[in-house]
C-alpha cells in the first residue's frame, strides 16, 4: 500500500511538474518574450464602430502579423511581406463574419489567384504589381 500511495505521489508530481513548465513557458513568450510586439500592435488597433463586432489593423509588419496569426485562423503569410493591413468583423450571435487582407511582397510572390463561390461562403485573392512590388488583397466571407 505505502508503494502505491508513493508511486501515485512521484506520478502526480511528474504530470503537474509538466503542466507548470507548459503554463511558464506560455506566460514568459506572451508577456515577456512577445510584449513589445503586442504593445505594437494594439496601438494600431481600431474598433469597429459598426453593427458588427470586429477590429481594423492597419501598417503591421510581417512580425506583428505572425503574432496574430499564431492565435487565430488567419492565413500564413511569406516571411517577406510588408505593409500589411486587415479587417475582421463578425456578428457575435451567427457564425458571419468578413475577414480582409492586403499585402505587398517585394518579389514575385508564389501565391496563386483564388476565386471560390457558394451559397453561403466566398473566397477571393488577386494579385497585381505595383511598381516593383506586388499587391495582394485576400477576402473571406461567410453569410
């Protein structure tokens, strides 16, 4: 019996050992690590003042982007992207929601052109060259 109460200790231990180092780890690359990455980006946040619930973000770097993505369903971006700006608003009740994206890649990008369309979700992105540059507008919407 004093064998099982010590392994059932050493094991309890192991596990919430693990679950500390996890949450550590999660606290210090979210506010200590990423802090001045998110201080960034919330300055360039805006509310949306429509009858949706959404933000707007405008001028972040692929750095900035990359930290939003990690936490949402946003799609990757190339490392090389610049001058990115997004819309997402969304109902809070019904699953809607209109999702924008604009970036300019230095080079010829490797992305292809999307135009998808059904009864209830549309999916679209271009691509067009602006100077030496390219131009790329992404836009989700489900209905």
């Amino acid at each position: 019996m004093r064998k099982r109460i010590k392994v059932s200790i050493i094991i309890t231990l192991l596990v919430s050992s693990f679950y500390y180092i996890s949450y550590g780890y999660h606290i210090y690359l979210n506010r200590i690590a990423n802090a001045d990455i998110r201080a960034g980006v919330l300055k360039k946040l805006v509310t949306s003042s429509i009858s949706f619930k959404g933000y707007s973000i405008k001028n972040l770097t692929a750095e900035e982007y990359l930290e939003i993505a990690r936490k949402t369903w946003f799609p990757k971006l190339p490392h090389d992207a610049e001058n990115i700006n997004l819309a997402y608003y969304y109902d809070g009740f019904l699953p809607d929601y209109t999702f924008f994206l604009e970036y300019y890649v230095p080079r010829n990008p490797k992305l292809e052109i999307i135009n998808y369309k059904d009864e209830t979700f549309s999916k679209t992105q271009t691509i067009e060259r602006v100077g030496t540059r390219f131009k790329v507008n992404y836009s989700e919407r489900l209905w």
